[in-house]
C-alpha cells in the first residue's frame, strides 16, 4: 500500500476549499475538516482550528492574525496565527 504524502505531512483533509500563502510563507487550507497551517520549511501541516470549517477564505490583518470566513458567514481569529507553525 502506498502512503499518501498528503496524510504524511499532517494534511488529513478530505476536501479543500481555500488556500492563502501568509506573509511569514506559510500556506493555510481551508477544508471541511478545518483549518491547516504549514510548518515554516512546509514539509508538515498542522490543524490550527478544527471548530471552523468549509473555509472560503482567508485574510491577514496588519498585525498577522488570521481572519477566515466559512459557510455560516462568521468571520473568526484563529488564535494560533500568532504562532509558529
């Protein structure tokens, strides 16, 4: 059986709806399984935010916090933006 690099990297999304490159380099998906966060070498992605799902975008505020917007219209802070990955 071959592994999937995807599930390998920590990237166990079942479907992606958004991707957004922040200003540090790291990539965010957006998936129906939450929110995900490469590492800065972006060899292995973690979830940041599973309470948020089918993300439709994203945007970074001066500051570098995440904002993501989702199927309810919410917009959220992802709290962990302020982190490394």
């Amino acid at each position: 059986m071959v592994g999937s690099p995807a599930l390998e990297s920590g990237l166990a999304a079942s479907q992606i709806y958004s991707l957004y490159l922040d200003r540090a380099g790291a990539l965010w998906v957006g998936s129906a399984d939450g929110v995900f966060r490469s590492s800065p070498d972006g060899s292995m992605f973690r979830l940041v935010d599973a309470q948020h799902t089918f993300v439709q975008s994203f945007a970074e505020d001066p500051s570098g916090s995440m904002w993501v917007s989702h199927t309810e219209g919410i917009v959220a802070d992802i709290p962990s933006s302020r982190r490394p990955a």
